[in-house]
C-alpha cells in the first residue's frame, strides 16, 4: 500500500491495483489473525510447515501484484518475477524503462521484506520456538541469545538494526547523487542481498561512489545481522572471536586474490564481485561471464558457500560449510582410529555427533537439491552450463549465472519451463532446507495415514462382505 | 620367485621369511610389481608373434620390473601391519605400479608423436597408466594404428590388473597378513565394507580373483561368438576391459568400431555383470542359485539404469529428433556404459546417434548423474556406489522424519538389516569429501585451463573411474586436446584416488604431513636443548 501511495501522480492505475491488494493482504491477514488460534505447543515439524505456508503466501500475493497491475503480462512471470523478489534473488523479467516507479518500489519491498523475514527466522523464531540443542546446526547458537533474549525483544531489536542498516545504506546513495527512487531500490536491493537494481546492466551503469557503497553494503549484509548488533554496541571482541567471521573474511579474501591474478580482471572488480557472489546478492559491476573458466568457478563455489548466519543471503552458509570441513577432518582421522574422540566446536561450543549427523544430512539434501534443480533445468531445455550454474544460483538465492540468464539475471533468455522451474528452487533455497523436509516430512505423514486409512476401510468392507465364522479360528 | 611364491602360500607363519627387511609396503609392491611384471613380458611375446614394433619396450619393462619386483618381494617380509600403515601401503602400491605401469609406454615412444617432448611423453604415459590401472578408460592416445598389438594388449591388461585391485592379488597369495589383510582389502575394495566370503582373508581374496578370472573368460568367449568368430584378439582386449568395467578399447572408435547390435548386446550385459558385486557372482556359482534378485543394492541398480534409459530415450526421440530405434541402443548402450563406471562408446564418429556430447542437456546431466553414482559395492566399478547413495537417501529421509520429532531414534535400514551409525557416519564422511574433491579438483583443472563443461566432467569421471567425459573431452575426442599436461597429471591423481575410494591417499598423505609436523617438533626441541646448554655453559 505504501508503494501505491508512493506511485501517486506517477501511473495512478498501479497506484489503485497496490491499493486493492495490499487491503486484501491486511484482510486476510487480520483475519486469520483472529480466527485461526496460536497452537499451545509448536513442535518443530509445525513451525516449519508455517515457514513454508507463509512463504508461498508471499510469492502468491506478490504475484497477484505484478499480473494486476500489468506489469508483467503472464501469470507465470509474475510467479517468477515475486518468487524471485521475496527469496532476495537478482534476476528479473521486468523492463526497467517501461516499470513504473510504484512496481520498481515494490520489487525493492518484496525482496527487504524476504530478507527481514529470512533473518527472523533464523534469528528469532528457530533459537526461541525451537528451544532444542539437536536443531543447534539450523540455529545460531550461544551468541543468539544475546541478541534475542526473547520473541519480543528479538524481533524489535532485528526491526530495528534491520531497518536503521537500510536506512543508512539509503542515506549513503543519496550522497553519492543518486535519487530518492534510485537510491531506495539499491539500499532496499543492498540491505537484503536482493540485488536489484531496476536497471538492465545492473551497477555496471553507476559510478565509483554507489558502487563502493554496493560492496560495503554487501559485506556487512553478507555478515549478517550479529556484525551490525555488535558494531551498534560497540562491542569488537565478539567480532574478533567469531570463527564464522574470521572464516568469511578469510574466503572472500582468497577468493578476490584468487580471481584478482587473472590477468583480465581488477582487484577492485575482483573483490566486488567476490562479495556479491558470497553475500549472494547477486549486482554485478561487469559482465564477468567472461572473464575466464578459473574466476567463474570460484565465484560458483563463493555462492554455493554462501553468507553467515543471521544474514538475510542464502547458499550452504559459512558456519555450516566450516562445521562440515571439521566433520569431514574427524571423519579422516576417525579411519586411522575408530575409537577417537573427536570434538567439533562452534565459538567454544562443543558439538553432539548427533547434530554433526544432522548437518550432514542437510549437506546432502541441499546437494540434491541443487542436483534435482540441475537435471530439472536441463529437462527444461536450458544448456549444461547455464542449468548448473542457475541451479547453485537459484538455490543459494543469488541469481546472476553464466548460460542463458547472464551476469546481470535477465529471464528472457530461459523458456517458460526453465523460468517456472527456477521458482521451486529460489522458494527451497530462501526457506532453507529444515521447513522444506517439513514439508516433506508432512506430506508422508499424510499420504501414510491416507493409506493406512484405506487399507482399513477395505479390510473393514472385506469383513463386512465376507464374515468368518469364529467358531472355525476357536476349533483349529 | 616361484619358491617365494610357493613358500607364501604354503608357510603357515612365515616362519622361512624370519631375518629379513620388516616392511609390508615394499613387500606388497614387490609382489605387485611382479605380477605386473608377467604381464608385460606376455604381451612383449605377443607383441614379437605380431607387429614386433614395441617388443624391446615390453621385454626390458618386463625384465626390469619383475627384478624390482622380485629383489622387493625376496629381501623384505611383511611386518606388523598398524591402522595408520595400511593406508601408506596401499597407496605407495597404487603410486608405485601407476609410475612403473607408464614405463613401456615411454620407452616404446607411444606419445612421441607431434614432436612432443620428453616430458609429455612421460606425463601422457603417467596418465595413460593411472587411467588403465585405475580402469578408468581416459584415453590421451591420438594414433591407435601406432602401437604395436602387444602394447595394446598391455593397455587392456592395465584395466584388468587394476579392476579386482593389484592389493587383492598380493593378499592372495600372501598368507601371511591376517587380519590386516582384510583391512587392506578394505583400503582398496569398492564400497563402505568388504564381505569376507571365508573365514581366511587370503582365500576370500583367492575366491574373488576365481571368480574375476571366470567372468572374463565367459566374457571373452561371448565376445567373440557376438563377432562372429573373427578376432580372439579383440574378444580377449575387450574382455578384460568389460571386466574391469575399465573403458579402454584397441580401437579408436571403441564398440562403435564394430557397428553391430550383437557386440553391443553381449558388452551391455557383461558392464552390467561387472558393476555387479563380484560377492554375489561367487554365491551365484559356489551355490547354483541367483542370488541377485534377492538383492535389495541390485535391484536398485537395475532400477536406476533402466529409469536413466528410459528418460534418456524419451529425449532423444523428442528432442534430438533421433529415430525411436536409434534412441533405444545409443541410450541404453551409453546408459550401462556410464552407470557401470565402464566408459565404451558406441558412437560410431562424431555426431553419430551414440556420441552423447550432441545430445540435449537434459540428457547429459542423467549421464552425470550416472557418472557420479556408478556400481554396485563389491564390483569393478567406480563412483560413489548405489549402497552408498541409498544409504545417503535414507539419512536424508530420517533428516525428514526429525524435523517432525527431533528427538526420535531412528536406525536406517537396507533391506532387513540395520545399517550401523559408524557406517553411516563413514558413508557422510566419503560423500563429503567426494564433494570436496569435485571442487577442488574443478578449481585446479579450470585454473589450468579448461573449460567448465569439460573440467566438470572430468573430474567426475576422473573421480568415478569413467573414462570419457562431456564437452571437449567426450567420447570421441581425446584427454590430450582438451585438457593441458598440469590438469592431465591433475585427473591422474584424481583418478588413482577415485580408483582407492579417497580414503587411503588422503589418510597417506595426512600421515606424511603427521610425520613432518613430527620431525619439525622434534628438530625444535633439539634446538632448544642446544640453546639451553649454550646458556648453560655460558
């Protein structure tokens, strides 16, 4: 609604069709508010069941947006285009010098509102729902508790160091000359590694200024929410004795080296595109889709890896990938002596072999996926490459890829399967692996008792046509 | 060396071998190198009753080789065999025989052809070895009309030396290891656990190579029915390569040299057979039943190659716009090819219905698919091993299943049988730092130069023992123009540490590193005794 008041005087057309859909969102949603009760108990199988209703409520809403304002003209590119919005991932199908401001705005919107609910999620909802050390992989640990003491006070705190880091970024833009919309979509784009921009060569068109703005916008997104908590209170030994920091810092530095001694590229191009890949934001500041195999492989593995936890960017996350290195080193040294004990620590914290289990199992699913996404595009007619590319891309939510979508995440390239088989995967790798095996989780629930239920009723039929007599059982 | 032999298989301790060099490492090599030794001297005899171009080359290969051999086998004996040794063993034996596997090659000047110097010869023969004895089946070979027929036969001798493992041929005729016999058994055999077929290691490793030797006669002699009775030469290449599901063939074009529906039948069935657990092949003829139907890894085998046929099919009757029956022998030939781990092609030049590097991509990322989950456990092939990836699966699904109860204890199960959690942890464990290597291995042959396309398939196939890869290094081209000669020695390596399922490479170096760490420690310590009786006397 704020988009359309926003649109007013500019296309007051799409002004009226935010109007009407975002009163119809503030109807359901107050609705649904008083109608359906909160449960007394929130096992862990609802909690996320509800992450994955309510983020396929989003991109539904979102969609309605787009094909009711005539933005976009298909039902199946709205889907795209709001799936992409809402999981923060940079490819688009709108035409920036044809949207209007109220749809450029609204792009913004979908992907900060994606990001903020990403970071409650994780910051706020797993750690204090979810109070069980056997989820502690999914959730951020001893040093959530700092940050989030309870629901309430977390999610002000996260509203706010969220909202006043968009607002700084938003401020920074302005400075470097840039509009008000201009700098509203970027620091929207910026603050929840959405990565757009409303332009068709992404940041490639803008200056020095907003690009520096970009990568430093990027990193501490990228870092997610616990950098801003610490650097608000001005607390530096936390940001010193974060393993999961050091680590991040650690990648994108061998990854800007990394792709820096290739003779084509600038360290300053180098180190940006570093930072976006791995804060999974996805703006580009050149078409590096030629820049050489060896660069586009690095920045492939910086997105697959992906950002810390508590950052609205997605990918494998740094602390999962660092866990699973040190899972797979005890699992190396296990095999010279089965009887080893070894630990593997987050921050000091020791983990059970049941939560390294549990990491593992995520690892496997999220390769799957990526593997599931990967022969789904190329059945979808996207070459090798791009549907291995678009696949690691989708699912850590970053968007741009070599192939057929490009540095800059423009669909036209991709078929209408290959589009519509990108929104499953965005929706996977914004919700993350837990609520999706939920929902997996639910559905064999469902169908096992579908067909418990069945075989009952036939059995139940069967005795009813046929009754044995008991006597004959009681004789033999 | 035949009373060596003699005296292995009959000493109940070892009692004669008292007051020799304790090593097992150089015990085990020397056994390898001179079994690898008869068979280069073999094919220098049938290289001498043929072309009698390369007879020098195999007969001084030979000659040196077994000498080696022989002086490593007579002056050492086995000793204690440690958890930390076994891996060292069994990779210095997989380094040793890969180098020496490239000597015939280098002397018999296979590679010298375009005015390549000494060193790409000798990194081209590197790799030609590591793929034959690795059986993968990746090919650096331009000129096949070049080398004589004996150094051809060797070529394929590679795949069948390696396939049942060179560690398993000296555990059988080496009594002497006991128990850590079995765990160098482990070290080298396809899959998470190997099966002991008796009580005695040795006579397992024994029944195994019965069976290895069986399988490729039958296939051998089915080969040459399907030939119609032409060539034993090439029933008898192609045999050994089917066996070893290895990929090496005498001909430039591979099967699609024959262009017939007979050889390819016969070669379909026999990949099949050889990606099947050779454990099940002994129970089949030491029981007369067929055990195979009952077994629940087969059937998912089965399963898996019949569901990737069918889609592929589908695709290339749709898509590529290939007859229906076109479709139906390129796919099923390439799918049993790929997810065998064997690496033949049917494809009768390029852009023929069988070279899958024309195919959609949708087709191609099935055969990746394939290329990364290869055989059964227990068998000549590679890859991860549909064991594995069910286990896998199935550790995925109770990830489901906690999502709903978090604190619910659930076993997984194959079959009947609960799978251990020590197994399944090993099972993540490999999977993980298969990924790894994927990445790793993509980083470094990209780095190299290479294209993406080419360097993914590489590696997996590299990784998976495969043979032919996608892009530039596909079935109809060659490792040599694709790839330059550091990411060749790359895919080497890869592939020596596929062919050992990571673990031992990885742990022998890890033990090196140890070692050094160790000897630093040790060199500081010493330092600072010096320096505190310098200050002492001082």
């Amino acid at each position: 609604m704020l988009c359309g008041l926003a649109g007013i005087g500019d296309d007051n057309a799409d002004a009226v069709a935010f109007a009407c859909v975002g009163a119809a969102c503030a109807i359901v949603a107050a609705v649904a508010r008083q109608r359906v009760a909160a449960p007394e108990r929130a096992t862990a199988g609802r909690v996320f069941a509800g992450i994955g209703l309510l983020w396929t409520l989003l991109v539904l809403f979102g969609a309605a947006v787009y094909a009711g304002t005539g933005a976009l003209r298909s039902f199946d590119d709205a889907l795209v285009e709001s799936a992409a919005g809402f999981t923060t991932t940079a490819v688009t199908l709108l035409d920036a010098s044809e949207a209007s401001r109220t749809v450029l705005l609204f792009r913004g919107v979908t992907s900060w509102v994606g990001g903020l609910i990403a970071i409650l999620i994780a910051v706020v909802t797993l750690p204090v729902v979810l109070r069980s050390t056997a989820l502690i992989g999914y959730t951020t640990g001893r040093r959530g508790m700092d940050l989030v003491p309870n629901a309430s006070v977390g999610t002000r705190r996260v509203l706010v160091l969220y909202g006043g880091f968009t607002a700084a970024c938003v401020v920074a833009y302005l400075l470097c000359g840039l509009g008000l919309t201009e700098a509203l979509v970027l620091g929207l784009g910026t603050a929840s590694t959405g990565g757009f921009t409303g332009r068709a060569d992404s940041l490639a068109g803008y200056g020095a200024g907003p690009q520096a703005v970009a990568a430093a916008g990027m990193l501490v997104a990228g870092a997610g929410i616990f950098l801003i908590w610490w650097i608000a209170r001005g607390r530096l030994r936390p940001l010193w004795r974060s393993q999961e920091l050091r680590t991040f810092v650690l990648l994108l530095a061998v990854a800007t080296a990394a792709m820096a001694v290739h003779r084509d590229i600038g360290w300053g191009e180098a180190g940006f595109m570093a930072v976006s890949m791995m804060s999974t934001t996805g703006f580009a500041v050149a078409d590096w889709t030629g820049w050489g195999t060896s660069a586009t492989v690095i920045m492939l593995v910086a997105a697959g890896i992906g950002t810390m936890m508590g950052s609205p960017g997605g990918g494998m996350k740094v602390m999962r990938a660092r866990l699973l290195m040190g899972s797979a080193g005890g699992e190396l040294r296990r095999q010279l002596d089965p009887y080893a004990l070894i630990l593997v620590r987050r921050d000091g914290e020791t983990l059970s072999r049941r939560t390294l289990d549990r990491l593992g199992g995520h690892q496997i699913a999220w390769v799957a996926l990526v593997g599931v996404g990967v022969l789904l595009l190329g059945i979808s007619g996207v070459s090798l490459l791009g549907s291995v590319w678009a696949s690691v891309s989708a699912v850590s939510t970053v968007g741009p890829a070599m192939g057929e979508i490009g540095a800059f995440g423009r669909l036209e390239g991709l078929d209408w399967p290959g589009r519509l088989a990108l929104v499953p995967l965005m929706m996977a790798g914004r919700m993350s692996i837990p609520p999706l095996m939920a929902g997996v989780g639910l559905l064999l629930r469902w169908y096992r008792t579908a067909v418990r239920q069945s075989r009952f009723l036939v059995v139940r039929a069967e005795q009813r046509r046929d009754p044995r007599p008991e006597s004959a059982d009681a004789d033999g | 060396m035949a009373r060596r032999l003699v005296l292995s298989a009959a000493g109940p301790a070892g009692a004669p071998l008292r007051g020799r060099f304790a090593s097992t490492t150089l015990h085990v090599i020397g056994i390898a190198l001179a079994a690898m030794s008869v068979g280069m001297l073999a094919c220098g005899l049938l290289e001498a009753f043929t072309t009698g171009r390369d007879t020098a080359a195999l007969v001084v290969s030979g000659l040196v080789t077994g000498t080696a051999g022989g002086l490593m086998w007579y002056l050492t004996r086995p000793g204690e065999i440690r958890k930390r040794h076994v891996f060292s063993t069994v990779a210095s034996t997989w380094v040793a025989i890969t180098c020496v596997g490239a000597v015939p090659f280098v002397l018999a000047g296979t590679f010298a052809t375009g005015g390549a110097g000494f060193v790409e010869q000798v990194v081209n023969s590197v790799f030609e070895s590591a793929s034959g004895y690795s059986a993968s089946g990746s090919t650096v070979l331009a000129d096949f009309e070049m080398p004589g027929r004996g150094l051809m036969m060797y070529r394929q001798l590679t795949h069948w030396y390696g396939g049942m493992g060179v560690v398993v041929l000296a555990v059988a005729v080496l009594p002497f290891l006991g128990v850590g016999g079995l765990e160098l058994i482990t070290a080298e055999a396809p899959g998470p656990s190997s099966d002991r077929l008796t009580p005695r290691v040795s006579e397992t490793a024994r029944r195994l190579w019965m069976v290895y030797i069986g399988f490729t006669i039958c296939a051998a002699v089915a080969f040459f029915v399907a030939d119609g009775f032409s060539s034993i030469y090439d029933a008898v290449a192609h045999a050994f390569t089917v066996a070893a599901t290895g990929g090496f063939s005498p001909y430039a074009d591979s099967i699609g040299h024959y262009d017939s529906v007979a050889v390819e039948t016969v070669v379909i069935v026999c990949m099949i057979l050889g990606g099947t657990s050779f454990t099940l092949h002994w129970r089949a003829v030491a029981n007369r039943t067929v055990p195979y139907h009952r077994n629940s890894e087969f059937r998912t085998y089965l399963a898996m190659l019949g569901v990737a046929a069918t889609v592929i099919v589908l695709l290339l009757w749709l898509e590529n716009h290939l007859s229906l029956s076109s479709s139906i022998r390129a796919a099923v030939f390439t799918v049993v090819s790929l997810g065998t781990s064997t690496g033949l092609s049917n494809a009768t030049g390029p852009g023929s219905p069988g070279d899958y590097v024309t195919w959609v991509a949708g087709a191609q990322l099935v055969l990746l698919f394939l290329m990364v989950v290869g055989g059964c456990t227990g068998s000549t092939s590679g890859g991860i091993k549909v064991m594995r990836m069910r286990v896998l699966s199935l550790t995925m699904l109770r990830g489901v299943q906690h999502t709903q109860t978090p604190s619910a204890v659930i076993p997984i199960r194959l079959g009947r049988d609960i799978v251990s959690e020590r197994v399944v942890s090993r099972v993540a464990g490999f999977f993980l730092l298969h990924f790894l290597l994927v990445i790793c291995g993509m980083l470094a042959v990209t780095a190299l130069e290479g294209d993406l396309e080419s360097a993914l398939g590489a590696v997996v196939s590299a990784l998976g023992n495969m043979g032919p890869a996608l892009g530039e290094a596909g079935p109809t081209s060659n490792y040599a123009a694709a790839f330059s000669q550091p990411a060749r020695l790359v895919l080497a390596l890869l592939m020596v540490i596929g062919r050992l399922e990571i673990f031992p490479i990885l742990l022998a170096a890890l033990n090196l590193a140890d070692r050094g760490s160790a000897a630093v420690r040790r060199g500081r310590f010493s330092l600072q005794n010096l320096s505190r009786r310098l200050d002492l006397g001082e």
